[in-house]
C-alpha cells in the first residue's frame, strides 16, 4: 500500500487537521516507511509459534459486578434542597 501526499491530505481533513505542506510531505514518508515495517514483520514465518494471549496472567482487580441496593429514597431525599417526598424539585429552564 502505497501512501502519499494526496492520501496524508484527505486523511488530515477527516481528522480536522491543518498541517503544511512540509508536514504533509514528512507524514507521508513517515508512514510509508511504518508500512514498509510492518510489510517485513508479515515475512516472518511464525508457523511454530504457538499463539498467546497475553505476556502477563491476566486477573481482575474489580469487584464482581453485582446489583444492589445500598440507600434508600428517604437517605438520598435528605441531601436534596426541595423535594416532595418522592422526586427532586428542581427550577423549570427553557
């Protein structure tokens, strides 16, 4: 794949991006050259290579998410400046 000038310009468009032409120059040698890097990592033969999921054990540090109810309407009613016993009252905005 070849990427040029014209492609590095559109794509700075899409992205709302207004680089000169002496960054639209250097973005498109720059990507060429990490596709041509990538071009030389898919010769590699990894046919014995068995696949991995990942370097690291992979463990949760968050709780199991659960449902619960830890307040109730009257707690959390409390905090409120205005109320009617049920819902927030709060000043109409249009």
């Amino acid at each position: 794949m070849k990427i040029d000038e014209e492609t590095v310009a559109r794509i700075a468009v899409l992205a709302r991006l207004e680089p000169t032409p002496e960054q639209i120059g250097r973005f498109a040698r720059q990507f060429q050259d990490i596709i041509g890097y990538m071009n030389g990592l898919n010769t590699v033969d990894t046919a014995q290579v068995e696949p991995m999921y990942s370097p690291s054990e992979n463990m949760s540090v968050m709780r199991e998410d659960v449902c619960r109810k830890d307040h109730n309407r009257k707690d959390i009613l409390a905090n409120a400046p205005r109320h009617d016993e049920q819902y927030f009252i709060v000043p109409r905005i249009i």
